[in-house]
C-alpha cells in the first residue's frame, strides 16, 4: 500500500494536482482547484473570459484523464511487482464544479480543514458506477465514469 500511496501522490503531483484525502485505497484528488488564476483570465473580462474559463476547464479535464491513465497502468505494474494473483482494477468518477476549502467541527470537538461541494458528492457517485460497471460489463477493465455535463471536452 506504501508503494502504491506513493505511485498516486508521485502522479498527481507530477501532472499537477493535488490530493486532499485519502481512505484506504481510495483519494479525492483536484487538478485546477489550488492553481491561481492570472489577473487576465478573470471571469468579469466578457467573451475573453469565458474562453480562458472554458481553457482551464479543458487542460483540468485532460488532466484528470491522464493522471487516470497513469494510475490505471501503474497499478498494473505494481501487480506485476508484488505477484498479486487477483485483477487490480482502478475505477473513478469525475466531476467539475465549484468547491470550498473549510474548517469543519467547533471549539469542543476536533476541527478539521476539508473541501466539501457537490461535485465532490457528484463524483463519488460516479466512482460507484465504477464498480457496477467492472461488475456488470467487464471484470477485467477499470473504469473512468464521467460527469455528462463534461462531455463537450471529450475529443
């Protein structure tokens, strides 16, 4: 589990993410989220700024679909290594929105910084579909579940 927490980090990092949580083998990872916006991609520029929106959107989204790739091939190969006897698939969803860095608890109970908004809840959900399509379609393939509203950035 070492080698593989490392394989995502070493992954995400390199394309430019960030991972914020992770449980087991699972990780809530963000490309874009923490990347400052220059002063001349601001939204309130008109036309200028929806197509510099839409620009980020597109570079997070490929992105995304790499940094999958890499994990999906690097999985494999860490099977391969450890002479694991049983398929090691990665599944996952993706989903873009707006989200929020806070600190969650109160003064009597454990605080916690965490990122919360409904594309985390979105995509979490998608990753389920993961599992039902490996389970449903092909126990041999991983799965990448994408939000549809994405799917104007699918070439």
């Amino acid at each position: 589990m070492n080698e593989y927490h490392s394989l995502v980090s070493a992954t995400v990092g390199e394309i430019g993410g960030h991972v914020h949580k992770l449980n087991g083998d699972g990780h809530l990872i963000s490309f874009g989220v923490m990347d400052e916006i220059p002063v001349n991609d601001l939204p309130d520029l008109g036309s200028e700024g929806v197509l510099a929106e839409q620009n980020r959107k597109k570079g997070n989204f490929e992105r995304s679909v790499k940094a999958f790739e890499r994990l999906m091939f690097g999985s494999e190969a860490l099977k391969i290594k450890y002479f694991v006897g049983h398929e090691l698939k990665v599944g996952a969803g993706l989903a873009y929105g707006e989200i929020e860095v806070k600190v969650l608890g109160d003064e009597l109970h454990r605080k916690e910084l965490d990122i919360v908004g409904e594309s985390i809840v979105r995509s979490v959900r998608l990753e389920g579909y993961s599992k039902l399509l490996n389970k449903e379609i092909d126990g041999l393939s991983s799965f990448l579940v994408i939000d549809p509203c994405l799917g104007e950035l699918i070439n």
